[in-house]
C-alpha cells in the first residue's frame, strides 16, 4: 500500500511541476511558426472574398454569423 502512495506521490508531483514551464516560444516569435502549410486552405485570400461574397448574398439568413441584409452593402 504504502508503495502505491509513494508511487501516486510522485506522479502527482510531476503532475504540479508541468504548470511552472514556462513557454519556449515568445509571443513575438509566434509568427516563425504560423507557417503556410499549417493553413486549410491554398489561397486565404480567395477564400476571404468568397467567404464575403457568402455573406453578403446569405445576410438575411445568417450564414456564416454575418450581419446585415442580402444587399451586399456593409
């Protein structure tokens, strides 16, 4: 019994000590591992106007949490 304790001690300590790391990567230096290939899509740009043109003609029903009517206007 006294072993599982010792061995659950441990392991809980080792459990603790993983909230005192401190990040190896600085919020500055996030963008040198935003790379490309992580992306869903190949042409984020493309995809921004569709995703636009999207709203604008499905406005009325709240496609994608859009706001505003069926017009296109903004």
């Amino acid at each position: 019994m006294t072993a599982k304790r010792i061995a659950l001690g441990i392991f809980m300590l080792c459990m603790i000590s993983g909230c005192g790391i401190q990040p190896w990567v600085k919020p500055y230096e996030r963008q040198n591992i935003a790379d490309s290939i992580m992306s869903f899509s190949r042409d984020p740009v493309s995809d921004s106007y569709l995703s636009h043109v999207h709203d604008a003609r499905e406005g009325a029903k709240g496609a994608d949490g859009g706001a505003g009517g069926g017009c296109g206007c903004n």
